[in-house]
C-alpha cells in the first residue's frame, strides 16, 4: 500500500513538475478574448508577446527588453513565483525520487527513506502553493484589469482573457499541492 501511494504520488508530481515548466517557459498566460473580427491571436506571457496571423499562420513574438528592465509587478511578481515554485518541486522530485521503497538507495534504513518521502511532501507543498499564488496572483490581475476596463466603458481594441499557460500553472501547482498531502497525510 505504501509503495502504491508512493508511486502515485510520484507520477502525480512529476507531472505537476512538467505543468509547472511548460507554464513558466510559455507565452499564452493572456490571449486576446475578442472574437469577432480577429484576423490575428494575441498570446501575453512572463517573457514575450506573440502573435499569430489567423489566415497564414504566421507566429511572430517581440521579446521584452531585459528581464531587469521595469515590467508591470504582474510580470515580475508571477515569474519570481513560478521559478522558486519550479525550482521547489524539481528539489522535491529529487528527494521523493531517493526515498521511494522501490529506489536500492538506503535500503537498509527505511525511517531515512521514509523521512525523504515526508521531506519531499513539504517542499512540494511549498511549491505548490507559491505556483498558484503566481498563477491566480497573474489571474486575478487580468480579471481586474479588465473590469476595470469595462466599467470605464474603455474600449482599446483587445480584451484579454486568461491563456492555457495561466491554467496550466494553476493546474500543475494543484497537482503538486495534491502529491503533498498525499506524501504527507496518506503515507502511514
């Protein structure tokens, strides 16, 4: 039964691991919601914008200048998050990794293994939580920006919805949250 649990919790976190990476390394955390007469697709993301053409299909993206030049704290604040919450389950991995019953390594301490298991638990419910923070922090930030918007009757040509980036951050940061509490409340 612990061996099951373990290895649920392990593929449950590695591809929480594999959400995380995909929405911190992609550029679709906003696309533009305008749907009428859009001849292109807008994609915002942490590092660059892009578009793409709706009738050839062509993609082009304007990176930002610098990662140290002013960006809005949205940016800033998501991609601080997202990283430390990248590089908080890849540590994770790691560890649940060296303490999985079916690893040869400290197979003859089993309390050692089974305290990496627990470890590995708590830090990636600590990546978990900062990766939704990031995530919903980006969305609630959109959302706002927006209404705003539109209680001001403000209409600049393109409203932008949440992209498939923001969800996949929220997504992967859940999945990660999950393997922790199973690691840390089911493994007994």
């Amino acid at each position: 039964m612990s061996a099951a649990l373990q290895m649920m919790a392990f593929g449950l976190a590695l591809l929480s691991a594999l959400f995380l990476l995909l929405a911190t390394c992609t550029d679709c955390w906003m696309v533009n919601a305008d749907d009428s007469l859009e001849v292109s697709h807008k994609c915002r993301g942490l590092w660059r914008e892009c578009v793409t053409n709706m009738q050839d299909g062509v993609r082009t993206c304007d990176q930002y200048d610098s990662i140290l030049a002013d960006h809005p704290v949205k940016i800033v604040v998501t991609r601080t998050l997202l990283i430390t919450a990248d590089l908080l389950v890849g540590l994770a991995l790691i560890t649940l990794l060296l303490g999985l019953d079916c690893i040869k390594f400290l197979k003859e301490d089993p309390r050692v293994k089974l305290k990496m298991c627990y470890g590995a638990g708590v830090i990636l419910g600590f990546g978990g939580i900062l990766g939704l923070v990031g995530s919903v922090w980006y969305a609630v930030d959109v959302y706002v920006e927006r209404a705003a918007l539109v209680s001001h009757n403000i209409f600049l040509g393109v409203h932008y919805d949440f992209g498939w980036s923001c969800w996949l951050g929220m997504a992967g940061s859940t999945g990660s949250f999950m393997a922790s509490i199973l690691l840390i409340c089911c493994l007994y």
